[in-house]
C-alpha cells in the first residue's frame, strides 16, 4: 500500500466529516470542527469551494438528506461531554449565491451521533444522546438514550416554532458514544456502542411498528464495527473499548454464533490512547478497517485480513497527527481516497491509495 498526502486545509480542532453530492458533483465532502469554528465544502480535489457557516461549531455528525441536492442534517453546539445540554439537529441548505441557510430539526440534549436508515421506503432518523444530563464536570450518572421518529420528505415546514419529534428507541446506556450503519438483514440498521456492550438498532419493519434492539456483545464499546473481513460470509465485530479506549480487538463468530475475540492490536497500550477514527470500507479491493487514535503515537490504520498468513495485518496511513473521523471514497479516476480529519494537530488531510 502506498499513501500520498495532501494537506487541504487546516481548521482548528477539526472533527466531524460527512460526504455530500453538491449541485450535480459527486465525490464532496463536508468537514466540520468541534470547537466555534467554520464548516467547509471540498470537492474530490480537496478544493474548498465553499464556507457553510462560520460558527457555532460543536458538530460531531453530518448527514445528506436522501434525493436533495446538496442539503445536508448536522449536530450543532455539541463542544464536549460537559457542554452540550443545548445540542441539536440542524437543516443546513444550499441557496443563490453560494449561501446556505439553517434551521433547526429537532431538540435533543447531548445528541453526539446520529443517523438515517431506510427501511421498507420509509427514511427514519436515530439519535443517540450520549447522556442525559449533569450537575458536574465528568459527571456520568445520567445515562444516554436513542431517540427514533420518520424523517419527513418535506422539511421545510421545521424549525425552532415546529420541531420534529423524536421518541425513545432504548434508554439506558452509559457513555452512548458509537454509531456506525450497517446493511442487516436486507435494510439499514444502526450499530451502537457504549458501556453496555454493542447493539444492533432495526428500525420498524412497517410503518407504525416498533423498532428492534439486539445486544450482539456485552463488551463495552466506545464505537463497534461488523465486516466481513476474512471472507467466510459471516461479519467479524471490531471494538475500540472502553469508552475513548486503547483497546482495539476483532472478534470472530463460533460456531454457537457467539463473538470470540480472533485479534488484538498489538501496540502498547500506552502508544493507542483514545482511539477515535473508525470507518470500514473496501480499499484496492480488500474490507479494510480505518481506526486512527488521538493520543500517544497518533498514528492512523488500515487494518485489512492477510489470507496467505491467516492473520490480520495493518498499514501506517499516517502518525503524530490525532485522527478524530475519517471517511473513504472512491475519486472519478477510480482511486481509493481517504480523508482523515487530525484534530491535534488542526488538519484535514487527503490520503491517496495505490498498490
């Protein structure tokens, strides 16, 4: 595997990051910081072609709204664990003139991710707060919930005077920090993890019917992935534990269909603090798991499956620079490229990928 960089921008505390195809261009992406900073637009290139807003920050998830142009869900004012009781969702749209305007979705306290699944036609949106309150600093007594409801086609109706509701889908989850989605069983679905373990999140089969909630590990997770990653037609499960954590492990299903760990990243702890960056995809054709971390090398991986030597294998993308989310697309050239968001040390960055 080799790896060019490219530097496309430096922003402070650089965060949340999300793809969007922008007025008919495929291959945009979003790059959004954590503190009270500005929300950039890139093109594949990595040139900025637009500023979204300038402030509040405190955005930790971004979204395309499913058949529109360019209009995209954010997290607003979302600055840590300790400042984030008035987090909401936002609708953020593109108008004349490269401007864009917002309006408010939803309420929700402590929000941190959040996401869109498709089920039966239907587009349902899933937060997940990652408590429910505080009276202190690192005050963890009030736990997270995930909060459901139907994502209108229509959103121009909500705002602060009209917001959409969302009800409890499961409550009760400490440290509610991982969300990734996943394909299962045919549709959309969300993967949650927290000090609980890690939960599979259906939404409803039919319209009106409730959502499922199925623990698949009781492990705590600070985010879990599940990929087939050595090809036997059945997912592995990669946990970063526990919450912000310096373990990484993969676990393989046995034959009673339970999760057994297969593999442990073999660094010093020490080296692993915070492992944050988590994203799954193919590169040059392999299921090729992203885990970048924040603190002690910072370095940022891929971590794919080596059948020759029946183990799992990884590649340095990067190090000394903190990763907080990266994502992977393919360029117009048919190049695999990654953007990594390096949050210690302020910059986004462009990796390309060729053999």
């Amino acid at each position: 595997m080799k790896v060019e960089k490219k530097v496309i921008s430096n922003l402070n505390k650089c965060y949340a990051i999300s793809a969007l195809d922008f007025k008919g261009k495929k291959n945009c992406f979003l790059v959004a910081a954590e503190k009270s900073d500005p929300c950039y637009l890139f093109d594949e290139d990595g040139n900025n072609i637009s500023t979204v807003w300038t402030e509040p920050g405190g955005i930790m998830t971004m979204t395309p709204v499913p058949g529109a142009d360019g209009q995209f869900l954010s997290t607003h004012e979302f600055y840590s664990p300790n400042n984030s009781a008035d987090a909401r969702i936002i609708i953020a749209t593109p108008e004349e003139n490269n401007t864009w305007s917002r309006r408010t979705l939803a309420k929700v306290p402590f929000v941190h991710r959040f996401g869109l699944l498709e089920r039966a036609g239907v587009t349902y949106i899933l937060a997940c707060a990652l408590k429910s309150g505080h009276e202190y600093k690192n005050d963890w007594r009030y736990k997270g919930a995930c909060f459901g409801g139907v994502l209108p086609k229509d959103l121009s109706p909500y705002n602060d005077d009209n917001l959409l509701e969302l009800k409890p889908v499961v409550e009760g989850l400490l440290k509610n920090h991982g969300y990734s989605k996943i394909s299962h069983g045919g549709h959309d679905a969300a993967l949650i993890g927290c000090e609980e373990g890690t939960f599979i999140i259906d939404p409803p089969a039919v319209l009106g019917a409730e959502w499922t909630v199925t623990r698949v590990c009781s492990i705590p997770s600070s985010d879990s992935v599940l990929m087939d990653f050595d090809g036997d037609g059945k997912p592995e499960l990669g946990t970063i534990s526990p919450f912000h954590g310096n373990s990484l492990t993969i676990y393989h299903l046995d034959e009673h269909d339970h999760y057994i760990p297969q593999w442990k990243l073999g660094l010093p702890e020490k080296e692993t603090e915070m492992l944050h960056a988590t994203w799954t995809c193919e590169i040059l054709g392999k299921p090729t798991w992203i885990v970048g971390w924040r603190k002690g090398t910072k370095k940022t991986i891929a971590i794919t499956w080596d059948a020759e030597a029946g183990d799992y294998k990884y590649d340095i993308i990067d190090e000394n620079t903190g990763c907080a989310n990266a994502m992977h697309f393919k360029n117009s050239k048919g190049q695999d490229v990654i953007i990594g968001t390096n949050r210690e040390i302020d910059e986004v960055a462009m990796y390309t990928i060729t053999e």
